[in-house]
C-alpha cells in the first residue's frame, strides 16, 4: 500500500495587492504550492527516522554554538515561515538558522 501526504501552500489570488472594503489595501501572495509525497507503507518510519536525524543534528549545533536548548517539536517546518521574514524571525530554530543580515 502506498500513503500519501498532500498538502497546500499560499494563495490562488495572483493580485499583489488586494482591496479591502475601507479602500486601503492588502500585500498579496501570489505563490501558491501543492505538493504530493508518496510512499510504501513499510517506508515511511525510515523517512522519519532520516528527517528526524538532520534536524536534531541542527538542533545540537544550535545547542553547541548558541546555546540555545531546543526540542524536536521546535524544528517543524512550515512553508509561510520561510517565505514571511516576520514569521521565520519568530521561530527560535529557523531564526538562528538564518544568515545574519
């Protein structure tokens, strides 16, 4: 048997800038992603295990040279983070993790 996992990102409103009903604006995002991932059932724990296994890597570098004491949990990943500067700087992982400015 094969499990997916399906998932949708962003917006289908390609306008950058959306009216509001007072007249002012709203910034669009006009990025919108649909991702499928496949796979065998008797798979999917050595997938997790792997993702598992980089992401506590980074949290113990985050630990070694930062100081900075995290948990699995804290390593989830979400697209919007990525794409919103003011989200990922709200995320201790992510924002540690990004090249200074």
């Amino acid at each position: 048997m094969l499990l997916f996992y399906i998932d949708e990102s962003g917006n289908r409103d390609t306008r950058l800038k959306i009216p509001r009903a007072d007249g002012s604006t709203l910034d669009g995002d006009p990025l919108y992603v649909l991702t499928a991932v496949s796979l065998f059932e008797h798979r999917w724990h050595g997938f997790e295990k792997t993702l598992n296994r980089h992401k506590n890597w980074l949290l113990g570098k985050l630990a070694r040279e930062k100081s900075l004491r995290l948990e699995l949990p804290d390593a989830e990943l979400k697209s919007n983070w990525l794409r919103q500067p003011k989200a990922l700087a709200g995320h201790a992982f992510f924002a540690n993790l990004a090249p200074p400015k």
